[in-house]
C-alpha cells in the first residue's frame, strides 16, 4: 500500500505540481485531523489541484492504484 501511495502522490505531483504535491510529514500531519474519529491517520499526502480537470486526474490516479 504504501508503495502505491507513492507512485500516486509522484504522478499526481506530475499533474498539480510539486509544490501542491505535499509529502512532508510534518506538513501532511496537519491534514491527517479528522472531528468525526477518536484516531488520526496521517495521509500519504496532500494533492492540492487548480481545476476540475485536475481532480478528475487525480480521481482516475487514485483508482488506478488503489488509494
């Protein structure tokens, strides 16, 4: 899983950009709140897109590996 995660977050930086490609744990662990949960999970990463057409790349990334 964790592989798959970066191989998604490396090519979904490819579309967004790397500086909207965020993989720093430090910085990705203010992501990882979550209100509706006791535990906090820490993303793999962050993807920040510019567009529809952006998320609907990341979308088909995700599903292509499975995250």
């Amino acid at each position: 899983m964790v592989e798959s995660s970066q191989a998604a977050m490396k090519e979904m930086g490819k579309i967004v950009g790397q500086d909207n490609a965020l993989v720093d744990p430090d910085t990705v662990e203010k992501y990882s709140h979550n209100m509706l949960t006791v535990e906090n999970i820490a993303p793999a990463g962050v993807v920040k897109p510019a567009s529809v057409e952006e998320v609907q790349q990341i979308v088909n990334i995700a599903n292509h590996h499975e995250v």
